[in-house]
C-alpha cells in the first residue's frame, strides 16, 4: 500500500501580519494523522493570484490531498475561487447548485451580488456543504478547498474527511522523562539506529518561571504493528540513567 | 526605499503531525509587521535535510531575511545546521565561542557529546546568544537560525529584532461592525478600488453558540502617510447601511 499524503495551503494576509494565529493546519494535522494520512508540508502565503496558482498546482502534483483554507467568501479580496480555476484551466462561473443553495438559504432581497459572487467556482466542481452559513466550499481534482472561518472550516472538513481515502493511522506513544534531552540524545540514537521502521522524537519543554523543564519522547511510525519493544527499550533505558518517566 | 520582506521556516515534524500548534511564526509576525518588515511566505517541513537545503536556499533569495525554528537541539533528529552547511557549501564544524560558552555553562562531565553536538555550525557564523540555556542558534547570510521551544526562541528573536534593519511600520487600522460581510461587500470593493495604496480586509467571525457574528475590516498600508480618510469613509458607509462599528 502506498502512503497516502497531503499538504495545506492556508491563504490569507491576515495570518502573514500576525493578525490572525492559524488554528486550521493544527486542526487538520491532528484529523490527517489519525487517518493515516501523513501531511508533509504547510505553505501561508498571501492572498495573491500568481502565488495561489503556483503554490496550489505544485502541491496537487506532489500529494494525495490538497486542503486550502481562506479567500472564498464574498469580499474583493476572496480570489481562492478564481485563482484555482486557473491553475486547472478551468472556467470561473456560478456554480448553479451552490447558486440554488443560497437563493434559498436568503430572503428576499439579501442574495445579492456580492453573495451571489461566493457561488462563482471552477467548472465540474463537486461541492462541500457548509451547514452554518450555507456558502459551500468544493473539491475539484485532489484539491479541497475550504473557508477560513475555523468553526466553519472544522466542520465541513470532518464531513469531507468521512470520504477521504485512509491510510493505516500513524503509530504513537509518548514518553515524558525529566532526564535533560543531552543526556538521552546519544541513547535514543542507539535506540533509532536498531528501529529504523520508527521515528524517535525529542520534545523539550521549558517553564520559564520555574526554570525546570523535561523531554516528551514520541515514538512514531507509520508501518510497524507494535511500538511496544521500543516503548520498553527507551523506559529501560530512562530508569538505567537515574530518570523518572510517565506515558503521555 | 525598497521594501524589506520575510520568509519563515518551522522545521518540525511534530507540528505536521498535529502534535504541536506552532506559535513562533505568530509571534514572528506580529513583531515585523511592526517593525516595518513585510512576512510573505510560512512554511512548514518536515526534518528532512533535501526540504530544509532548498527551502532555505530558495527563502534566502527570495526575502530580505529568512528565519528558520526548529532542529537545532542535541538528538539525531536535530539537522538543522548540517543542513543549512550544506545549502551554502559551508564546512559543519565546531564554533569556538559556541564551544567556550556551554563548557563554561556546563559543569564538570556534564559537557557530553550530545551537547558538544550543539556547537557544530556552519562555519563563518555569527552567533545568537541564548540567555536561558546557552546553546546558541546563529546567523548565516541572510538567515537567522533559532531554535524551536517557544519561551527560548522568543527571547532571541527579540534580541536580534534589535539590530535588523527595518522598515516603516504597517500602518493598520481595524474596524469592528455587526453588519455582514456580503452586505459590506460592494461598497468595500468601491472604497478599495478608490485608495489603491492601501489593502482592506474583511474577516468574518461567527460565534457557533449564538449564531451570531460580525466582521473585522483591516485597513493597512506600507505606504500611505494616514489612513485617516480611508476610516473615515468606512465608517460613514457603515452607518449608512444601519450598521453599528468600533474600533478595534
């Protein structure tokens, strides 16, 4: 079986000047890798045709999936649409089932143009429903392209990730040690060196205030059937230097 | 006087993994955008050493100054520096001053290999001092090279602020309405097509428990003297749609 992949586009300026903390990849990430699907790579760029256009047809070729967040909604500045009709040589138009959804979904007189402007999409689209405020997203090729809005956007991707293709969910234990991580770094090499099927990770926190800080150790791997020899290797080797350890 | 611009590079799987919500790039953001210095692009890779090369290659000719987090530690998944050697064919050796500074900081057999590992870096650098835990991160061309513990990279970051050349400060003014945003559309698109030299943006919010919610309109510019006049006339069309707004 071959891994399945993916990379995020998260378009918008406001994430640029630091107006805005992304949230959105965080919340894919976490969805993504209990799917099995291993996301490799992240891109926030601004909200500019040339580089939505570049950035969207080189992650399409590269991954499985493509999730975009940001720039569909009704403003000048929403180009994610038009820019992603470009980059598949596709028209630009009224989508006329998202065109149908919110002539319901508004009375009379509130359709406007600039509403009626969240139903312009690429051609042979198919849509993502968007069961807050009605303007759908859509999916066209491996690409998913999704609102900015983090509630919104939560929720039309957990319905999208119900038809995603999985993968076998990535492996994972977490191992919290007070040893300082120097201390480990040449033992967890040892460790990795036999376990090459598995990644071996090494976190180290630190309280500013308290001046103390540890080490969460994650073991991970994407095909083994059991972390538990390495687990057991790695508490072994805790305990060998003197250290405390708990599962996180 | 050109403008001078940014990219940023996490180097972390525990990030793509959902593990960890990264909060340097946002913390990175938010003090160039107020020192006059533009952020265009985040990425976000994987500890591997061909994505770090040429994503460090490709940043340091695009940007003005490159900031790269992540991967500088003492553990075998630490490759930032080897990495970075490479992308501008420079030897990976011992720093002396690196190397004087953590045997000073490290008592008596504390000094282990894995933290020597630490003081390996390209050569010809300029070091970043870290006041918390002493392994240094360090300056190559254009690219600031900081490591990924938030608390720690936050106090070296605004050390080097100090001494980068920067730019002057996006202006950057933002109104709050409860009106919606479809509503304010056309009539933002008019004032944006009137004012070219600064950008308006429009974000959304929605409050998913009262299903209520408003919009923030950013006005920003690199540029401009005042935004004074472009308020003024938002502010004015708000009311005339029977809208109420704030400051924010």
């Amino acid at each position: 079986m071959t891994l399945l992949t993916a990379g995020i586009l998260i378009i918008g300026d406001e994430v640029l000047s630091g107006r805005t903390q992304d949230t959105n990849s965080n919340f894919i990430a976490k969805n993504l890798t209990s799917s099995g699907i291993k996301l490799e790579e992240i891109k926030i760029i601004q909200d500019q045709k040339n580089h939505i256009i570049s950035s969207v047809k080189l992650f399409s070729e590269k991954y499985s999936y493509v999730f975009t967040t940001g720039g569909i909604g009704p403003t000048h500045d929403d180009i994610t649409s038009q820019s992603i009709a470009e980059a598949f040589n596709k028209k630009y138009e009224i989508n006329k089932e998202a065109y149908k959804i919110l002539e319901k979904y508004y009375t009379d007189g509130e359709f406007n143009e600039s509403r009626k402007r969240m139903t312009k999409m690429p051609s042979d689209v198919q849509l993502i429903y968007n069961p807050i405020t009605a303007a759908p997203g859509f999916i066209l090729n491996n690409v998913y392209v999704l609102p900015g809005v983090p509630k919104i956007m939560e929720v039309m991707f957990i319905n999208i990730l119900k038809n995603l293709k999985k993968g076998k969910p990535k492996k994972i234990i977490t191992i919290n040690t007070n040893l300082y991580e120097s201390k480990l770094a040449p033992f967890l090499d040892d460790i990795q060196k036999k376990y090459k099927d598995c990644s071996i990770g090494s976190y180290p926190y630190f309280n500013f205030l308290s001046k103390t800080g540890g080490v969460n150790i994650a073991i991970s791997s994407w095909t083994m059937d059991s972390l538990d020899d390495v687990k057991k290797e790695i508490i072994e080797m805790i305990k060998f230097n003197g250290g405390n350890y708990s599962l996180v």
